[in-house]
C-alpha cells in the first residue's frame, strides 16, 4: 500500500510548464503534488537522473546528445555540431555507456557506443541514468552506467495536431510535426523531424596560419584565418510510428517503429589543407528500429514481453575529384546489421515487503562490415571486412526487500554469455534507508560486479581485430544521501539534492593501438581506478506571485586513474588521469515562467582534457577548459483556432571560442528561432 | 519585498559567475632558434585525426633536444601525421599526409619557407631537380609530380594496375635516371619511374606488402615486407627481406622470417654498407652478407620499437618508442657497437627521422 501525503510545493514544475509538445494550455499556479511517502520498490538504492520532459521537449533542434550536456553531468564528448557525439559516465569509456531504447538495448554492436547526436530529444519521452552499479538491474555491461530512453503511450484524448518549425544561423532548418489520436482503448502517435544545414559556421582557426606571399612566392606575413566550418553540412530525417492498445482490463499491446535516414558530411580538421571543393567525407546511415510489447498487469504481477528489430545501413565514402567532374573514391566503406531482439520479464509483489523480479533477453546480431575494395595479386576484386552473427543472452533475477518502512534490502544476480562466452555471474546488492522522514533524507549504497564483452570490431575487424580478447571487468561501489523538502516561507519553495560516492576498478580495457604494420588492433591492457563523487541540487520557489523560479544543477568530481603496468620503461602513464576524461565537470539550468513567458538559461562545464595518457602540457596535450552558455525566450500565445508557441534560442552566448576535440572547430554565437502550431480541435482531455 | 531582491541579485550574480572564456594556449608569439650545424629531426606523427603531430629536433653534440619546434617557431601546427621529412636545397620538406601538405622549412630557424597544398594523402618526397620533385601518396593510384621552387602541383605520374582505393605508394630511391618505389598497402611490386618521362617504365613483383626501400653503395635495392596479415583477401605469408640488383632491376637474393614476424623500416649508415632493421629487435648485417646473423643488433625492451635510422656520420643508431602511442614517445641513442648513449622523449609517435 502507498501512503500519500500532500503538500503544498512546486517539484512538479514540470507540470506547471507544458512543453510546446503538450497540447494542454499552460498554467502556472502552483500545484498541489503527491510526496511519496514510501519510494517506489523497484528502485530501492538505486542512483538514477531523471529527465523532466521540459528538459527534453526542450526545442526541436537538440539531439540527446545537447540534453545531457545541459542536464547532468556525464561528459559528452562532441566532434563538432550534428557531428558524433558520445557519453561517458564516471571517467569511463564511451562503449562502457549502455544504452536502451524502449527496452531494447541500441548500442552499436560493431563500436559498442551510441552516436547520441542522432537521437533527437522529441522522440524521447522518458530519459533517466542510472549510474554505474545501478545499471545493472537493467542490462551487463554498462561499467560506467546506462541510459535510459523510452517513448509513452500517453496522449491527449481525440485528435491532435502540432507543426514546430525552426530557423537559425548557418541556414539551418529543423521541421518536426506530431499527430496523435487518442481514445479509451487507442493511443496513436505519429512524429517526423527532418533537420539540415550547411552547417559552414566561422571560426577562428588557432591551428593555421595563412600566407601572405611576394611575387618570388617568398613569405612576407603570416595570420590565423578565418574560417567556416568546412564538409559539415547535413540533412537527419526521421519518423517515428507508435500505435498502442489497452484493453482496460490489464493488458496493454504497444508498437514502435523508428526510422532515421541521415546524411552527413564529415567536417574537416583545422589542420586540413585540402581545398574542400576536392574532397567529399561524408557518413550517411538508414536505421529502423522496432519495439512490440505486450505488457499484462495485475494488482501485485506484472508480465512483459518484448520482440524488437534493429536494422542499420552505413556507408562512409572518402573521394576527391582527380579531375574537373571525375571523382575517384579513396575510401567506400559499408556495414549492415540486423538485429533480433526478444525479452520477457515478470515482476511479483507477493507481499508489501517483498518485490520479486526476473528478466531474459536475448540480441542476435548479424553483422557485414566492408571497409575497403582491393584489387588481388592475381587481379582479381575483393572486399576486405568480416561478416560475422553473435547471439548475446542476457538474464536476472532481483529480490527487494523492505523489512520494515524506513530500510530497503535489493538483491540483483545477473547472467550472460556472448558468442559462446558466458561472464562470470554478475551480482549486484542495494540498501537504502529513510534516515529521516522530514526532509525525506535518505542514504543509499551499493556494490556490484561488472562485464563487458568486448565489440564485434574488437574481435573481428580487418584488418586488426584480435578473437583473444578478454572482457574488461570490474567491481564498482558507491553510497550516497539525498533529501527532498519543501515550504511555504518566505515563499513557496522546494529543495533536493543528493551526493554520491563512487569507486570502481576495471581490469584488462581495451585500447586500439598502432601496429608496426601499419593498422590499429585492440589488446587489453589497463587497469583503471576510476572513483569520485556526484552531486545534484534542485531549487524551485515562487518569489513573487506568478513568478517561478527553477534551478537544477549537477557536479561531478572524476579521477580515473591508470593503475596498469608501464608499458615499457619509459612509460609516464601509469598514475595518470585517462585522457579526454574531465576530472571536474558541471552542468546547471535556471528558468524562470511568468504568465505564458518562460526564460532559460543553461551552463554547462568541463574542466580541461588531457589528450595524452602522461598528461603532459603540451601545446597539443590539454584541451583547456570551457563554460558554455545558452540561453531561450519563449512566449505562448492562445488563439480561438490554434495555440501559438515563439521561442528564440541563443547558443553559446558569450561566443566562446573553444574546443571539445582536438582540431575539431565548434560553433560560436549562433541563434535559432521557433515557432509551434498547435491547433485546437474541441474540448481534449488527457 | 527586500530580502527577495536581495535573494534575485545573488542568484543573478551567482549566473554571471559562470561565465568564462577558454583559456586558449596559443598566442602569435613565435621563437627565433638558429641551430646551425648538424642534427636530427624527428617527426612524430602524433594520433591520426586529431591533429597533433610536431617536429623534434636533436643536437647530438649537446644531447639537447627542442620539441614541437615546428609550432614554437611559426605559431601553427604542424598537422595530422607527420610521415616523413626530406632536407633539399636547404630546406626541410615535412610530409604531413592527413593535412593533404608538405610544408617546407628553414633547417636551422625552423621557420615556415613555403607549402604545397590539395595533396591526396602525401606519404614522401623525392627531388629530382630543383624544379621537379615526386611524392608518393596513399589512397590514390598517382604519384604527384611538383615543383618546389613554386610550390605547385605540376602533374601526375599514373600507376598501372592499381585503383584510388587501394593506392599506395611509398619510398622512393634513385639510380641513374630512374626512381624506385615499393608499393606498400595491398601492393606487392617495386616500379621504376623513368624521371625525364615521368612514366612507370617497369615494374617488378616481391612479396605482400613492401614496407620500405633503401639503395646501398653497391647499387643493390633493399626491402623488406611485413607479409600482411591472417585473414587478409591479399594473402597472409611469412616476411622476407629483398636484395634487388638497381641495374637488372632483378631480385637478387630473398631471406625469408617467420610467419606473424612483423619486420619494417630498412635502413643504411652513411657509408651505405650496413642495413638496419626492426624485428621487434633491432638488426643489422652487412650488405655483402650472405646469411642474417643469429643475434640482433639490440634486443626488444619490452615494447613496440616504430623508427630506426642511422647517424650518417658515425654510425650512432637511433631507435624510436612509441609506448602506447598516447604519450610522448622516447628515442634511444646507441653507439655502432650498440651501448646505449642517450635517450630523450620527443612528442607523440615518433616515426621517421631526418639528418641535417
């Protein structure tokens, strides 16, 4: 039984501001919200983030990738605008970031990390983290954490139409409209985004110098260009197709079918001196995602299952034009992966104090990777690359236990085998107590065990890839406190906020380094300390009334260390911070709403990146810190037929000039301005 | 009223407490160096893709070493991948393959002279004259033709039989009026250029994948390939070093190692009667030899040695550690009898070597 308890608070100010996605009307009274009085079973101990959906309906421009970056604290590591962005949790690797979309896991099985600018934050309705061992009670393998997204049948009732439409700098368009129905038993959703740009944005290039040439072609002067951001332009299409059916009687039937086709130039470096007109980088991928559930629910069991399909397309073409129209290809690189997904989980409440879960999965790749076209000894053709399946089998069981109200035991025993590899057993335990009811303070822990199976390209890549690889593995704990209170003077305001502890060790990473034959090939090779703390805060107060004001912040403090063996006697790198982890790194936004006007800042921090493992300061072997700004005006406006919605974004306020990786120029002060329609069509209920 | 004002002005200062600039290394400031006489350049090729290749230049007189002189002494970087470098007409000519460039230097300022731009993905220069000059390129079936004195693209030299997507074409030596090249990724031939035609005029097979080239006193070619590698559509063999007769432009003798043996980077000493190579160990044998010794020249030291070359005047032997690639690289200095005499870091992969 939940016990309820209201107060007068605005946590929910997410449902004082309706993003421009929501079709109800806007109101900013504060609201009167539920306060658990008992959390929720299922997430005894757990250190989880989770994304309002003002976070993510955000704009139509922003990718997830823009979302983290604002609202927590993992790094994002970014090459440029619409360009690979990755996430890493607590001074891991990018491919240590698990990641689900609707339940179904969407890392690249070939790279093992996920390109989060190609997830446009629209199409997410739920996002949350969940940091380090916490992931564990969703999937293996996340040594550093997962992300979590979902989309939710939750619609207005009858028809409803909305059409965003945003223009800014560097001739970008973005374009995204919404159709939803929605009745007792139907729950229908259709969304499309189509983004493009040029993308040439200026900057200023510290890397080069341009000549200034005499007649003899003698150097006479010397200056750092001006440039625009060259081979950058991109057009990202996708539709996403959700139809779901309750019956009302407990069962519940949902599809989703997400279809991205994006076509991108791969930016030069600023140390390129190619003219741009004769080459052409370009990446473009097809990629089709499927999710259908079935989800039947009784007062204390829940049975679920799952069966997705994941199709990926990517071709990377590298030509330059030999001649005036004649293009050669230098590089045409293609992969294709096929995914089969299957899951069914059971959840069982047998009795208040007890909470029984357990879990199966099952990823069958199927993976053809063609990187390169030679031409044999005997003048044959041939295509070098690897056509390789893995089945990976995933399986759990959790028993969560709260022996008494303030205290809460969870157990996790997690099993899985890639290939024909099984990991060792991988067991996670949670605690955590209710200290104190007023303030809701509360202390959580937990250890767990960790592995993660190296990637397709790890093994199989040609040429390179290396079959003798071990899974890298760890144990990880943390423990931490968080409180959430509210009150009503001065004013009405609430407060939460939580720190956390973090310590893990990972054995046998993998690393790609250079062979004496000229290609990369991964080896185990470190062991990494990564330990540290995170920190969260959430002010939200009215001062005056009608004016709301909202703060959310997050800190994370990140060293992870290279505690390996030298790698030959003069290696500097054991006891050194890993490279391109940010030892310190923060993020913060503040919003205030008055009437139908909101107004948001964001920040966001990164201490500096080493760039080499012996953290050496050399001209190229930091990249120093950064702050970056953003700042959106947004107004809404009421019309007998349509609901009106302006917003005018400002991105990198203060025109910081800076870098997230070397020699990958970013954009300086850029704006982009929206406009939503959402037509009305009689009463609508939700 | 007024402690709510109070409260809005510190959180409003707290936000404008947030802002900052970059605090960016780089500044105009440039370093005038005159380091007249003899020394070693070292390109080190830094991380393919992002940009932090530098110049590293050795006084075997004083030990001294000066990093990222290239940057210090003009105020840019030098680029991605530093492959190779060549010293013609008093200039140090850098082959910065992903930066599509070959800048050319003062030797003794390091200062910036000139540069060829829009190159494919330029691998090393050849001068043939003062006006003429070749430079092989990977990913495109052309050998560039350009003229240094103008710094320009003058024309191409087409390789028969091979594609943009597999070109490759390496290190070039000269005997009388025609240049050698090995073909190195996907390759298995030597081809002769015919330097008043600009034309393949021949070529000749060895085994898969030739890394380098040398031409000794006696006017014999010197190869060595690394045989590819398992599961390669090329083929997969066992390594061998070539002699090459330069005149007969014919395989004179072939030493073949042992499968998964990864053997690269032929060179001579000044008087051009000793190769050097690397096998995980450094080797060395006469080039009048008949058989490769049984012990090497200095023995792996638990890492994977990337560069080798050889003091032209006295026969010092420089080996370059790359460690794990990420990291400033070390160079070791050893005597022709093989005691080590010095050893200094430089900057990130350090690859190929230049004497001044």
């Amino acid at each position: 039984m939940i016990m309820k308890k209201t107060v007068l608070a605005i946590m929910a100010l997410g449902l004082a501001i309706q993003a421009v996605a929501q079709t109800s009307p806007r109101a900013n009274n504060l609201r009167e919200v539920v306060v658990w009085g008992r959390r929720p079973m299922k997430d005894i101990g757990v250190q989880k983030t989770t994304f309002d959906s003002i976070a993510l309906k955000e704009n139509i421009a922003l990718s997830m990738a823009d979302i983290l970056t604002f609202n927590s604290s993992v790094f994002v590591k970014s090459y440029g605008r619409a360009t690979l962005s990755t996430v890493a949790f607590r001074g891991t690797s990018p491919s240590h970031t698990q990641v689900t979309w609707n339940g179904m896991r969407i890392n690249n099985p070939m790279l093992g990390m996920t390109d989060f600018s190609t997830i446009p934050s629209y199409f997410i309705d739920q996002a949350s983290l969940l940091h380090g061992t916490s992931s564990v009670n969703e999937a293996g393998g996340g040594l550093g954490g997962l992300v979590k997204l979902g989309t939710t049948p939750d619609v207005a009732r009858g028809i409803n139409l909305q059409y965003v439409q945003g223009i800014g700098s560097f001739s970008t368009f973005d374009e995204f409209a919404r159709f939803t129905y929605g009745s007792e038993h139907w729950h229908i959703s259709s969304r499309i985004v189509y983004s493009s740009s040029p993308n040439d944005y200026k900057y200023i290039n510290h890397d080069k110098k341009v000549n200034i040439y005499d007649d003899d072609k003698n150097i006479i002067g010397q200056y750092h260009p001006t440039e625009r951001n060259r081979s950058g332009a991109y057009k990202d299409f996708h539709a996403l197709q959700e139809v779901y059916y309750n019956t009302t009687k407990g069962d519940r039937f949902g599809l989703n079918a997400w279809y991205i086709n994006s076509n991108r130039e791969l930016p030069m470096l600023t140390t390129d001196y190619g003219n741009e007109r004769n080459f052409e980088n370009r990446q473009r991928e097809h990629t089709f995602r499927s999710v259908l559930s079935w989800d039947h629910l009784r007062h204390n069991l829940k049975i679920a299952a799952k069966g997705g399909y994941i199709y990926t397309w990517m071709a990377y073409d590298y030509r330059r034009e030999v001649s005036e129209n004649n293009w050669s290809t230098m590089t045409r690189s293609r992969s294709r992966v096929n995914t089969f997904f299957g899951q069914a989980e059971g959840e069982y409440n047998p009795t208040e104090k007890w909470y029984l879960t357990a879990n199966v999965s099952a990823h069958q790749h199927l993976v053809r990777s063609e990187d390169k076209n030679i031409i044999l000894q005997d003048g044959d053709k041939a295509i070098v690359g690897y056509d390789k399946g893995r089945i990976e089998l995933s399986g759990s069981a959790s028993a969560k236990w709260q022996p008494v109200n303030p205290l809460g035991l969870s157990l996790v025993v997690r099993q899985e085998m890639f290939g024909n590899t099984w990991a060792p057993l991988i067991p996670a335990f949670f605690i955590d107590g209710l200290l104190s009811r007023k303030g809701n303070l509360m202390l959580k822990a937990s250890v767990s065990r960790n592995h993660k199976f190296p990637t397709l390209n790890d093994l199989y890549f040609l040429p390179g890839g290396n079959p003798d690889l071990k899974s890298e593995h760890g144990w990880t704990y943390d423990a931490g406190a968080s409180f959430d209170t509210g009150g009503t003077k001065p004013f009405p305001f609430s407060i939460g906020g939580s720190l956390t502890w973090f310590d893990s060790r990972i054995d046998d990473w993998i690393i790609w380094l250079p062979t004496t034959k000229g290609f990369f090939s991964p080896r185990n090779v470190k062991k990494v300390h990564a330990y540290g703390i995170e920190g969260k805060l959430n002010v939200a107060f009215e001062p005056f009334k009608g004016w709301i004001f909202d703060l959310n912040g997050s800190y994370s403090w990140t060293p992870s260390i290279n505690e390996g063996e030298k790698m030959s006697p003069a290696d500097q790198s054991p006891g050194k911070q890993l490279p391109y982890v940010p030892k310190h790194s923060a993020s913060l936004t503040g919003r205030l709403t008055w009437r139908s006007w909101s107004f948001l800042y964001k920040w966001a921090y990164y201490s500096e990146r080493f760039t080499m493992s012996s953290n050496d300061y050399t001209i190229t072997g930091h990249l120093p810190k950064y702050y970056m700004s953003n700042i959106s005006l947004e107004k809404a406006l009421s019309f007998k037929p349509v609901d009106l919605q302006l917003k005018l974004a400002v991105n990198n306020l203060f025109n910081e000039d800076y870098l997230s990786v070397l020699s990958r120029p970013m954009p300086g002060i850029n704006f982009e301005f929206f406009i939503g329609i959402t037509p009305k069509f009689g009463n609508k209920k939700r | 009223m007024t402690r709510k004002l109070l409260l809005f002005s510190v959180l409003f200062l707290a936000v404008l407490s947030l802002t900052g600039c970059m605090e960016w290394d780089y500044d105009n400031d440039t370093e005038n160096f005159d380091t007249a006489g003899s020394g070693l350049f070292i390109c080190n090729e830094g991380n393919f893709q992002y940009g932090n290749a530098t110049l590293s230049y050795y006084n075997p007189a004083t030990n001294q070493v000066l990093n990222e002189v290239f940057f210090r002494a003009n105020g840019m970087k030098l680029g991605d991948v530093a492959q190779s470098m060549s010293i013609y007409d008093n200039k140090g000519w850098i082959v910065v393959n992903n930066s599509h460039v070959i800048f050319a230097i003062d030797i003794n300022t390091f200062k910036e002279a000139g540069r060829i731009e829009n190159l494919t993905s330029p691998r090393y220069i050849h001068f043939i004259n003062e006006n003429k000059a070749y430079v092989t390129q990977l990913w495109d079936n052309r050998i560039f033709i350009v003229n240094p004195e103008k710094y320009e693209i003058t024309g191409y030299i087409r390789v028969p039989d091979m594609t943009m997507e597999s070109g490759s074409t390496e290190q070039m030596v000269q005997y009388g009026k025609y240049v050698y090249c090995n073909c190195w990724s996907y390759q298995n031939r030597i081809i002769k250029i015919d330097t008043e035609t600009d034309q393949v005029v021949g070529e000749l097979k060895v085994g898969i994948q030739p890394t380098s080239l040398v031409l000794d006193k006696y006017n014999k070619m010197w190869t060595v390939t690394d045989g590819g590698y398992e599961g390669s559509p090329y083929g997969y063999e066992a390594p061998s070093l070539y002699r090459i007769d330069a005149e007969s432009f014919t395989i004179e003798k072939q030493w073949k190692f042992k499968l998964g043996a990864a053997p690269s980077e032929v060179q001579l000493n000044g008087a051009r009667d000793k190769l050097y190579w690397i096998d995980d160990d450094i080797w060395c044998m006469d080039v009048t030899a008949d058989r490769i010794p049984a012990r090497p020249f200095l023995e792996y030291r638990d890492t994977k040695y990337y560069g080798l070359t050889v003091n032209p005047a006295n026969g010092e032997v420089y080996v370059a550690d790359a460690i794990d690639y990420q990291q400033q690289g070390m160079i070791y200095r050893y005597s022709p009898e093989g005691k080590l005499i010095d050893e200094f870091y430089v900057g990130i992969t350090p690859g190929a070597f230049c004497w001044k």
